[in-house]
C-alpha cells in the first residue's frame, strides 16, 4: 500500500534559518505516527510544509498519493488538520464556525459532529472569541475529525486540554485509527504519545534522528527515577540491575537513571520497603546519549 505521507529532501529555510533539512520521512498507512522535537525543532514547519501551507525550499512532499506542491487545495480538502495555534473567526458560534466549515468541504454528518462536541464536553452554542483556551483547542480538534479524513495531521494537539480530555482525545485516536485513518500527530513530550503513537520519528534542530517503534524506544529510553526505601538504599542489588545506567544516593533515596525497560528493578527492588518512586518525563535528548554500562554494548547512535 502507497504510504500516507512520504517526503522526499524537504528543505525549508526562513532566510537565515534552516529550520528543516533534508528531510526522508515514510508514514504507512494506517499508522499512528507520533513526530517528537523539542521546542525549535522544525515540526510544525513540517507540517505546513505537508498541508500545503508552505511551500519548501527544495525537495517534494507526497500526501495520500497527492504531490502537495500541485495539489494543495485537494490535499487541505482530504485531511484533517489542527495547526499549532488554532485560530477561528472569535464572533461566531463553534456551531456556526463548524457549520460554515463543513459547507465548504461537504460530506459532513451533523450528528457526528454533536457526538465529538459532546465527546468533549464542548458547548457548541457559545462564541469561539468567549471560550477558554482548551474549549477553543476542541473547537479545533473537532473541525478536524469531523469530515471523517483517511489523514490527521495534528500540530500539538493536547495543548490545553485537561487529563481527562487529552484520554479522550486519545480515545478518539483509538477509534479512528482502528477505522483505517492514519494519524500523524506533533508532540514535544514522549510520554503523551508514546500511549497512543506505534511509531515515533525525533526531529532535532530540524534532522531526523531516529525512527523507531515505540517498543524499541521504550526499550532505549533513558529514564530518571527517585525512589525511597522505607530503610536503608540497596545500593548494590539497584548497581546488580542491568538497566540501571547511575545510582546516587542520599538519605533513603536512591536517584536512579534508567536504560531500558524498568521491570526488572521493581522486581529486584519490591523485597526491600519501597516507600515511593518519582519519576521524570524521559528528556528526548537523553535519549541517545547511550547510558551503557556494559562495554559490549554498542551506545545507540545519533544519526
Ligand atoms: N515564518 C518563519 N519565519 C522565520 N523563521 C521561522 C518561521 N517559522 C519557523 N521558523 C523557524 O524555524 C525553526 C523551526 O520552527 P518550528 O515552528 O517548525 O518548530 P517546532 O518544532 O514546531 O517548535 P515548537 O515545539 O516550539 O512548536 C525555528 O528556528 C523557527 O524560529
Ligand atoms: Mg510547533
């Protein structure tokens, strides 16, 4: 099958700065495709490059078979897109901006969008210019579901969102990708889409570092872990753990870095009066920085 998304050398500079460079990037079809960077680091621009809203400075980008530079108003009318920042005339209702919304592209089933109002809890009677920033966020998440798209392309799409709607949100994901979309969506924070994504791509300072399933970066990951005993640290049966990379302790705390999965720890530690773990959004960067302790072990490259 054809790939959803397939770019070829795409380039973007802003006079100065190189903000994507050359990048090769394969989303299959069907797939929940997480894109990871850090602030900076070229992902929406890669995105509106996708959409059709930007044009590259080389290189070609190919979106549901469609080259994106010839065909940018098919390509818009096919996807699904919530931008970063999403923007909506403030004067009109979510009802009547999604009405006009879905006028434009038809196919449109109402009830589907009262259902994702619903979903999220989203008063569609209410002014867009009146709502909060999370409730202004659903507005966009909805317009960009609601035609139903064989493609999402979704910039930062739990920003402002409570805990119990970014599940929901992921929920959604769930459901739309089992019904055969694919769904490509930003994030700077691995653990928000590692629940969802199958794949992740890392983009760095506009290059792409690694692609990896989330399996295999769960397995590299580098974590930071505080955990308390209720006595004495074990110091040696936490070093006598593969996957612990550091150990430093203070008072009863052992401040643990992680390489890879934690499930041998917490065997090797539940004998020993666990009093609490605190653990720490895993830093992408750390990622491939190849904590290994064991020499055999090649450190993971950065590509
Ligand atoms: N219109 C523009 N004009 C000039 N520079 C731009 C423009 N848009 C983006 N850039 C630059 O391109 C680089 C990549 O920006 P981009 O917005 O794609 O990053 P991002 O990964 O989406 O970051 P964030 O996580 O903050 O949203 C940055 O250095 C940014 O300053
Ligand atoms: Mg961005």
């Amino acid at each position: 099958m054809e790939a959803a998304v397939r770019t070829s050398g795409l380039r973007k500079a802003f006079r100065a700065t190189v903000a994507l460079q050359g990048l090769d990037l394969v989303v299959p079809t069907g797939a929940v495709f997480g894109y990871l960077g850090p602030n900076g680091a070229g992902k929406t621009t890669t995105i509106r490059l996708m959409t059709g809203l930007l044009r590259p400075t080389s290189g070609t980008a190919e979106v549901l078979g469609l080259d994106v530079a010839t065909h940018p108003d098919e390509v818009q009318r096919r996807v699904g897109y919530l931008p970063g920042r999403f923007v909506a005339y403030p004067d009109l209702t979510g009802a009547e901006y999604l009405r006009y919304l879905a006028a434009l592209r038809g196919g449109v089933d109402w009830s589907w969008v009262e259902q994702l109002a619903e979903r999220f809890d989203l008063d569609l009677g209410r002014r867009i210019g009146t709502l909060s920033h999370g409730n202004r966020q659903k507005v966009g998440l909805v317009q960009a579901f609601m035609h139903r798209p064989d493609l999402l392309v979704l910039d930062e799409p739990t920003t402002g969102l409570d805990p119990i709607m970014q599940a929901e949100f992921l929920t959604l994901v769930g459901e739309v990708s089992r019904a055969g979309a694919t769904v490509f969506l930003s994030s700077h924070i691995l653990s928000e889409v590692e629940a969802v994504a199958d794949t992740v791509a890392i983009l760095r300072a506009g290059v792409l570092v690694r692609t990896a399933t989330i399996p295999e970066l769960r397995a590299q990951v580098v974590r930071r872990w505080d955990v308390t005993f209720t006595d004495e640290v074990p110091v040696e049966v936490l070093r006598a753990c593969a996957q612990v990379a550091e150990v430093r302790v203070r008072d009863r705390t052992a401040h643990l870095v992680l390489a890879g999965s934690a499930e041998a720890l917490l065997r090797a530690v539940a004998p020993y009066g666990v009093e609490n773990i605190e653990t720490h959004e895993a830093d992408l960067t750390e990622v491939f920085l190849g904590y290994y302790r064991h020499e055999e072990e090649e450190p993971w490259p950065v590509a």
